[in-house]
C-alpha cells in the first residue's frame, strides 16, 4: 500500500512538472498552533486561495518554491549568457579609432564634464556624466575636440568611454535573462530570449560606441529587474529583501530619467504595477487598513520621493561640475549666466533697475533666440522698406547695444535719471547707428503674417513708429524693471503688435542671423519676452549680480523648461532623413554609424533581420495564443495543470512585457519632434522577451500534436531550428557591427553580398 502511494505521489508530480523545468512545491502546512498576530499580519492575505497570484501573474505556490535561480544548472547558464554577451559586445571595442555618429556629441559633453565647461543639451545629464567619469577613470584628458564623425582619435584615450558603455550594454542580455526566468520559471524561455539579445547586430552596435543608448537601456532593464524580483518578494512584506528589491526599483527609475526623458515609460510601466498591486492589497480582507497604509507609503517613499531625491540630486551635481562659461551659455537666461565663471556677467556690477539714459544689451528669452541687434546693412529690394536690418545675434556684440530714451527727447541731463516703470512709453536707438527700433505695416522678410522690424531716422529722430510701450510681464503699472530678473515686452504703440523673436535664420544678405519681427498676435510666449542683460549708468550706483542670482530651484526649473523647448524644437530639416514609427518594427532602414564609400570603414546600425522579423510575428502569434487561451479558460474547458501554467503566464507576464513593448513604443507616433531608428531599441527589449516565453509555450503544446517521445523530438527540433537560425544571420550579418570595408553591398566581391534583402538598406 505504502508503495501505490508513493507511485501515485510520483506521477502527481510529473503531472503537475513540465518540460521547461518548472519547480513547484506546495506551500508548507504543519499542525502546529496557529500563528501569532504579528507573523500573519506579515503574511496574511499573500497566501490565500482567493490570491494565488502576484500582481504579474506569478503563482503564489511558485513563490514558495526552492528558487530556480540558486541551482547549479541555473548558474551555469547564466555564466554562459555573461561570457558570450561580454565578448560580442568587446570585441573590436577599439575599431574603428575615429568618431562614429553621435561620438561627436555625447563624447564632446563627455569632455565637457572632465573641462567642467558648460553646455546645453536636450537630455538630463546623468548620461553625459557617467560618460566623463568613465573618461576620466580610463586616463582621458578631455582634449578630443570631437569636432565630426570621421576624425581620428589618434593618441586619445577614448576606448575607456566606449568600454564604458559597452559594459552595460552586456548587461542587458543579462538582465533580460534573468527577468524571463523570474516570470515563467522556464530555462528555456530565459535562453530564448537571451540568444535573440546576445546574436541581435543591432544591439552590439549601438551597445559599443559612446552614445546615451546602452546607458538609458542598462537602467530600463534594471528597473524592470528589480521590479519584477519586489513582485516576487510579496509574500515577506517589509523583509530586508523586499525593501531591497523595491528601493532598487526607485533607484534605477531615477537612472532611467536623468539619462533620457522617455526614462518616463518605465516609470510609468512600474507605477501601474505599482497601483494594480495596491489595489489587490485593498481587496485582501485580512490586511487592516494601517497595513494597507504601510504598504502605500512604503511605495510612495521608495517609488517617489526616492526617485525625485536622486533625480534633483543628478542636478545639484551637473550645477556644482559645470561651473565654467561654454557654449551652453547663451540658451539660458542672463541671471542663469551669472553663475558661470568667464561669462561678463559672473561677478560683475551694474545697476539694479533700468533708467533712461541707460546703454543696455536685450536677450530674447527663447532657446537661441538672441540678442536684439543692429548694424549698417539694410534689408535688400523687395523684402520689406529699404531701410537698416534689425536681427537677433546669438553672441555678445557691440552692435547689441542700445539707449533708453523719453519719446519727447526731455529726460534729465543731470542728477539721478528717471527710471522706467511697467506701462512706461519709450524709445530705443541703436547706439552704433543712431537709428531707432522703428516697426510698420510692410511684412516681416520670413514671417508673413508679422510686421517688419528696422532702424530708421538718424542721430535719434524719427516718427511716431520708434514708440514702445514697456510691459513687465506679470507685473503692474509703476513696476520697476529689474535687470536681468524681469522678463519684458515691448509693445508697438502705433500698430499694437509686440516685439518677436521668430527663431528664422535669415538668408546671406542677413548675415544667418535670427528674424526679429513684430507680432499682432499678442499672447505671451518666450519668443515675445525678453530680459535686460548688460546695463551702464554711470549716474546710478552699481550692485553686486551675486546678489541677483537665481537660486537652485530656479535653475532647476529653467534647465528643465529650455529642454523641454529644445526637444520640442527638434523638428526635420529639409532634406533630412526623418524615421518613421512604423518603419522600426520591420527593421526598414538602419543608420550610418560610420564610413559611406568602398574605402572607408564601415559600420551599420541595423537589426538581426531573423531576430527582429521572428518577433514581429511573435507579436500576432502571442495575441492569438492568449485570445486561444482565454477562452479556453472563460469557457471552463477542462484544461491540465501545465495547460493551465501555460495560459497563466502567457496572460499575465506576457501581458506585462507587452504593455512595457507598447509604452516604449506607441508614444512615438505622437511625437512631432524628429525621430530616428535607434529610438526603438528599449521596446525591442521588450518585445524579444515576449518572444522568448511566446515560443517556449508553443515548443512547448507539441504534445497537442504528437505523443511522447515525439512530441520532445518535435520540441528539440523546433528549438535547434530557432537557434541555428539566429546564429546563421548573425554569422551573415555580423560584418555590420565590427565593421566592413571593400565593395558595398550591390557591387561584386562585395562580403555582404546578396544580404541587401531590402533596398532600404543602405550598406
């Protein structure tokens, strides 16, 4: 008797096992007293029948499991997803030694940092900053000028940086390995989607050059990592591992973010995790409501304010390291400026308010919109009057100056001079040229529907169209103009319309320089507010500017709203190649890292066409494998425990890793701004590990077809076939990533030869 038991105690348990290596053991149950108040307060509600699953789907039998990742096996293969994602990501680091692509930028910001110069990009910086510390670290003197791809790097040390970001873009193989184990307790799913990363030629290219990408990918994949181990942890609320887990997440959400603004996504996939878990709490009767209060706040510290507090922090140090004028001056504000050591404004004295009688500079407060500015040239035959060119000019001049004059030419020639105030009408001569800012009704040279702004009249004396009326923004009649703090519009008092700063570059006979035009429409907008920067008036005392300085959540608030403008800004230039959304998926065009003709070195930013093509169609597979596996379990079809796992974890952690491939994904077609391939790579991310557990369900259903032993022979099959034709294509196509030279592709003896399979391609 006790024989038959334990036989059918077996076969239980290779019922309830599967193939894919799945370890399931009961949840403990003892005869002992029951627990006391405090250790099923802590567990109460985690185990019960009616919450037998985590918030990503994981069976709460799962979790009481021997873990997966402790066996031998499991080591084993991890250490061999870590040496082959390390060597193809290594190697040829070094080639080839001049700048590829956007090496110009981020490796410039990355000298940058090391020079503590100031400049301005579009992104957070914790990127740039990791990229100069790693240059820093390696023996890198900041010196590179990184002026365009191509140049050489010579005696440089740049291979620091590129290892750098080669590093972390190993880890996302890694990474991804490790979170497909975490969601389907599967070996082979985890392999699957580890093969596709590791073999995938577009993620070793963009993993070994120094860009923002592999560093952006790196904090993504251990956000969802940490995520998904905190979920796994739900059953030891407040143990050390789930504080752990769970403070991991909050920190690698606030990587993701100082790194790039689509660092949001992730954010936004973990915090609707965040809320479909505490609104699983909520319904678990056994939790009071003080627990169900511990549970929210503890997510609140670690998932928000944690977050912000290292976001700001990523701030505080990029104000404190970049504390010397640069090139990124002049898109920030005049008191912004006064920060930096060797900009005019850094320790300097002028007077506080604006009198009439005053020299002052004027700087339009939109991102590169410039200072008002004048010279000798006049607007040529045909655009507008004959009359001289008023433009915005990017840099300091001594044709940016003007003078604050009365309208009737009576301000005081001695004493303490009158000083402007809100509503005040004024007249302003450029001082080079004597002649007035002057607007009429003739059209604007570049924005029609403005008016054109000139200087007319000569030594001060012109017409009623030089009037401007003063207008502090925000503020109220007989307000004073504070120099640099006060942001003001000038008013045209004979049209109504108000003085603007269009962002146009001018053709040639305007020197590029930026169209200056007069505005009816008169909402208030940066390219219509302008400040006083510089500010000579020998008749009034002078103040320190240190005293005017913004403090740092005024800068923190700037930096953030120029970047915000300048993404906004990044609109397609005529005649540039523009990417499209749905170019992406099907892998339609690439991008030239480096090298166009047969006798350069060239490198191609493009997919595994097998890889990315196989999880294209995983996609539509995966969707009609779940609508099979819903109604299935919706009609309460009799189903074995490995069908039922199966439909369980397409569901639910499949569901998980779709909607992270849609919030990575979908944004984009909303965006106007200018987009390009590499934009995709955190959604392919994604999207090749719903491959991985997609086609580790359906290797494993052969047994729908066949019986045993064929049904495994099927199974090995399919899976020999998936990896030999990944390993083939990356064969075929690794010359993409570590670089080819020779005939291209369309030409005879060419090494890529018959591989051009789309004409979009372009190597």
């Amino acid at each position: 008797m006790a024989k038959e038991e334990c036989i059918t105690q077996w076969n239980k348990t290779e019922d309830s096992s599967t193939l894919r290596n799945r370890k399931t053991f009961p949840i403990s149950q003892t005869p002992s007293a029951p627990l006391s108040k405090d250790k099923s307060s802590q567990t109460a509600g985690h185990l019960s029948e009616d919450d037998t699953h985590s918030s990503n789907g994981t069976s709460a039998k799962f979790l009481t499991r021997g873990n997966v990742n402790n066996e031998p096996s499991s080591r084993v293969l991890l250490m061999v997803v870590v040496g082959l994602s390390l060597s193809t990501r290594l190697y040829k680091i070094t080639e080839p030694p001049h700048v590829c692509w956007d090496e110009t930028h981020f490796g410039k910001m990355g000298s940058y940092y090391i020079n503590r110069t100031f400049f301005f990009d579009v992104h957070p910086p914790l990127g740039k900053m990791l990229i100069g510390l790693a240059g820093y670290m390696t023996g890198y003197d900041g010196t590179f000028p990184f002026i365009k791809p191509g140049d050489k790097y010579e005696h440089h040390n740049y291979w620091g940086m590129r290892g750098f970001c080669a590093m972390l873009g190993s880890s996302l193989p890694v990474f991804a390995y490790l979170i497909v184990q975490e969601l389907s307790q599967s070996h082979t799913a985890a392999l699957i989607t580890a093969t596709l990363l590791i073999f995938d030629t577009g993620c070793i290219t963009i993993s070994q050059y120094i860009l923002l990408d592999p560093i952006l990918m790196f904090f993504i994949m251990s956000a969802v990592l940490s995520m998904v181990k905190f979920n796994q942890q739900r059953y030891r609320p407040f143990a050390a591992s789930w504080w752990l887990w769970l403070t991991l997440t909050g920190v690698n959400l606030a990587g993701a973010l100082g790194v790039k603004f689509v660092g949001l996504f992730v954010i936004l996939l973990v915090g609707l995790n965040t809320v479909w878990d505490l609104w699983r709490l909520f319904g678990d009767l056994s939790l009071s409501l003080v627990e169900i209060a511990k549970h929210f706040l503890a997510r609140v510290v670690a998932l928000i304010l944690l977050p912000l507090l290292l976001y700001v922090t990523i701030f505080a140090i990029h104000f404190v390291v970049l504390n010397k004028s640069g090139p990124g001056d002049g898109f920030f504000s005049s008191a912004f400026q006064s920060r930096l050591i060797g900009n005019n404004l850094h320790n300097a004295s002028m007077p506080e308010y604006l009198a009439y009688g005053s020299t002052i500079t004027i700087k339009n407060l939109r991102i590169a919109g410039g200072y008002l500015h004048s010279h000798w040239h006049l607007y040529p035959e045909g655009v507008g009057a004959w009359q001289q060119q008023v433009t915005a000019y990017l840099h300091k001049d001594y044709n940016n100056l003007w003078l604050v004059h009365k309208p009737d030419h009576n301000q005081s020639q001695s004493g303490t001079p009158d000083l402007v105030r809100h509503g005040d009408v004024i007249r302003l001569e450029h001082k080079e040229t004597t002649r007035n800012l002057h607007t009429h009704l003739h059209e604007a040279p570049l924005t029609k529907k403005h008016f054109q702004v000139t200087g007319y009249g000569i030594n001060g004396t012109g017409d009623l169209n030089d009037l401007w009326q003063v207008e502090v923004c925000g503020g109220r009649k007989g307000d004073l103009v504070k120099v640099l703090r006060s942001k003001v519009r000038f008013l045209h008092r004979a049209t109504g319309c108000v003085l603007y700063s269009s962002g146009k570059t001018l053709p040639k006979w305007g020197w590029e320089q930026v169209e200056v035009t007069c505005s009816p429409y008169l909402k208030e907008t940066p390219s219509s507010q302008w400040n006083i920067e510089d500010h000579i008036n020998p008749k009034l005392p002078n103040i320190s500017l240190s005293v005017l300085k913004p403090h740092f959540t005024e800068i923190l608030l700037e930096s953030h709203i120029v970047m915000i403008r300048g993404n906004s800004g990044l609109k397609p230039k005529d005649n540039e190649m523009n990417s499209k959304p749905w170019h992406w998926p099907i892998n339609y065009q690439g991008l030239r890292f480096s090298g166009v003709n047969d006798t350069e070195f060239r490198v191609y930013l493009l997919g595994n066409p097998v890889v990315w093509w196989m999880n294209l169609l995983t996609l539509g597979l995966y969707l009609i494998m779940v609508a099979m596996a819903a109604i299935a379990l919706q009609r309460g079809f009799s189903l074995s425990q490995k069908r039922k796992e199966h439909s369980l974890v397409l569901m639910r952690e499949g569901g998980l890793l779709l909607l992270g491939w849609l919030l990575h994904y979908a944004p984009f077609y909303t965006m106007g701004r200018v987009l390009y391939y590499h934009h995709y790579f955190p959604a392919m991310l994604f999207s090749s590990m719903l491959t991985g557990i997609t086609l580790d369900v359906l290797l494993e259903s052969t047994d729908l077809l066949l019986r045993p032993p064929y049904s495994d022979w099927l199974q090995r099959v399919g899976q020999l076939v998936l990896l030999f034709g990944v390993l083939h294509s990356f064969y075929l196509f690794h010359p993409l990533s570590y670089g080819m030279t020779g005939p291209l592709a369309h030409e005879p003896g060419s090494t890529m030869a018959g591989l051009k399979w789309m004409d979009t391609w372009e190597f």
